[in-house]
C-alpha cells in the first residue's frame, strides 16, 4: 500500500512529531511531502529515501507567508502529482495542515485521506493583539475544525480524545496510537552551545512554546515568590508571547530564551538542567516529556490529567498540585533528599517502554490496513 504523508506545518513540536512518524515508516512504499523553514528544516529530521522525500521552501516575506498559508497552490499541485504519479492509496495529513482545508474535498475523492487531530477544542490563549488572534481564528481555528468536520478517517495520540471523538463522530472512522518520540537524529546528535547560558548550570528547566495553556505564568510567579527558598537559576526556553506581567527587578535569577531553539540546542539545554518543569493548565496529548526522559533529567509535572496519564508519581517524576502553587517549591527542594539517579533511570525505561518506533509502526499500518474479523 502506497502512502503519502503530508507535514505542511513546522511549529510548536510538529515538526518531530511529522518527521518520527514518517522515519517509522520508512519504506519504499512510503512517500513525503515536507515544508520547511531554514529554523525549521525536516531536511535535518527525516532519513532520506531516494527520490521518495519532496522537501519545499516556506517563503521568507510575509505578504507571501500570508499568501501560502491562505492558499498554497504549490504544495497541492504537488501533492495532486505524487498523487498520481505515484498510485498513491493513503494520504495522511499529520500536522493540522490548516492550509489545505479546502483542499480536502477534491483530494478524498482521489485517494483514502486521514487527518491527525492535534487538538479536538482550543487550548488557553493569550494573543498578542486582536490582528493575530483574528488570523488564528480565520487561518487555524477554522479550518482546522472545517477538516474535521468534513474528513471520513481521524487519528489522535490521546486516549482520552480518541473516546471522545468516537461519541461525538459516530459515522468516522477514529484511530488512535502512541505519540512518537520527540527526540529526532538532529536532537541526538546535536552539540550547539546555548549563547544565553554560558557559565549556568543546574538550573530548573521550562522548555516549549511560551502560551497560556502551559501555565507559564504559575512557574514564574511561583518562583519569584519563592526564590530564596529555591536558591537555583530558573530558565524558561522557547518562542512564543510572553503573556504575563513580569517583575524585572524581582528577576536576578530568572534567564528568558524567548526564541526558536533548534534541535542542535537540545541537548545542551536539557543535560545541564538539574530539573525540568510543565506546569501545564491543560493538555491533549504531547511527547514532551520524551526529552526529559531520554536525557536522564528529572522531571515536575502539575496534576493535570493528561499527565496522570503518562506519568507514575515518584517514580517517573514527580507530581505537584496546580491549585497549590506551594508544592512546587516543596517538590524542586524534594529533590535533593531523593534518589535522583533512580529516578533519572525510570524515566529512560519508560521512554524506551513507550516511544518504540516499532510498536508505532505496527499501530500505524494496521490504522491503514485493518485486519478483517
């Protein structure tokens, strides 16, 4: 069976997230089309396969930018032509993809199309200003719900979502399976030293796009309170609207990354944290703790049920209550009296237990396939 995979967007982790999926894949039945920007190059994250892989350039102005995202002629001409070309039979849609929205009715009348739902409802938010949020709303919120609505086959990495899609689609074909790795080869192998941490070490980590629904803000404000009792750097790593209010003159130890950082940095960033934090407010599903765990890092979640989910509570890391933002502090100094080591070991066993790129491989082609009986 001929498959197509289509990763048309780069941000947030869905550019290791399109790439781990495509690698465990890996075939000559297997076919990609990838967009990419120079920060974000799937170049870098895929394995090449012969002629198999079409990687386009994501335009750099933005009077094209919003061109592309309203309406990517170039990238459906290709996907019609690999289509044909090739006798493709699957299609799948892997990052949200929103620019193809209107694309998806010609498209499943050609091939079988699945549409991976990151997220079934929006998660918290904070914009910028009104103009960004308008052109989430048209460009993302949208479309993205316009595909669900219209696509036959869903596909979610969250349990929990997959029910809840089941009830509310009666009539769709809904898949689920494990959600990959996060650690890409570029991840692996990556020895770029981070500019803004020259000279800091063991340091607490939060690591990800900065947005509300990550709860951000709660470990900020949480350190800032409680400093003295913490006595460690804190290092909030990532791009994104910092959309809090922030006390500079309360900030001494306090180190801000507000940029994009690339898979060459990861390494360094995680391997010389002490800790990493998630203090998340909600979530759907995410690899993101596979960082911590294959990097031997401690990790603190809140205890949110999407955690609960993938966590075990001092074992694998360590859990603190979100409406009590006191059990943070109590649980980063809980640290120094536990066994760091075994838990930096638990982590790794469940990483290897759970981002298994056969199993992946396995759970994929029978969404594509399904056994009869």
């Amino acid at each position: 069976m001929k498959k197509l995979f289509v990763c048309s967007e780069f941000y947030a982790g869905l550019l290791p997230f399109g790439a781990n999926i495509v690698n465990a894949m890996r075939g000559d039945d297997c076919f990609g089309i990838f967009v990419c920007t120079p920060q974000c190059d799937y170049r870098r994250s895929v394995f090449p396969n012969s002629d198999n892989y079409t990687f386009l350039d994501f335009p750099d102005k933005k009077l094209r930018k919003l061109q592309r995202y309203i309406y990517p002629h170039h990238l459906m001409k290709t996907i019609n032509q690999v289509v044909k070309d090739q006798q493709i039979e699957v299609v799948h849609l892997l990052t949200e993809d929103t620019s193809l929205a209107f694309f998806l009715p010609m498209l499943q009348r050609r091939t079988k199309v699945f549409y991976t739902v990151h997220d079934l409802f929006a998660h918290e938010k904070v914009y910028k200003n009104t103009l960004i949020r308008l052109l989430r709303k048209v460009l993302v919120e949208y479309r993205v719900n316009y595909i669900i609505r219209r696509s036959h086959n869903l596909v979610t990495c969250s349990y929990a979502q997959y029910e809840l899609m089941k009830s509310i689609f009666p009539n769709k074909n809904v898949c689920f399976h494990n959600f990959p790795s996060l650690i890409t080869a570029s991840v692996k192998s990556g020895n770029t030293v981070i500019p803004e941490l020259h000279g800091i070490t063991d340091y607490l980590l939060f690591f990800g796009q900065v947005e509300q629904y990550k709860g951000v803000h709660i470990l900020y404000n949480t350190y800032l309170r409680y400093a003295d009792e913490i006595k460690r750097p804190l290092v909030i790593a990532g791009k994104g609207h910092i959309y809090f209010k922030r006390e500079v003159a309360k900030e001494g130890q306090v180190i801000f990354i507000n940029r994009y950082i690339a898979d060459e940095e990861i390494k360094c960033l995680f391997s010389q944290a002490y800790c990493s934090i998630f203090p998340y407010i909600s979530g759907t599903q995410s690899g993101i703790l596979s960082l911590p765990y294959f990097f031997k890092i401690p990790s603190i979640v809140s205890d949110i049920p999407f955690f609960e989910s993938m966590t075990v509570n001092n074992v694998t890391s360590l859990s603190f209550g979100l409406n009590d933002p006191a059990s943070l502090v109590k649980r980063i100094n809980e640290l120094d009296d536990l066994s760091i080591e075994e838990l930096k070991n638990s982590g790794y066993l469940y990483y290897e237990k759970n981002y298994d790129s056969k199993a992946l491989r396995s759970q994929l082609v029978e969404i594509y396939h399904p056994q009869s009986g």
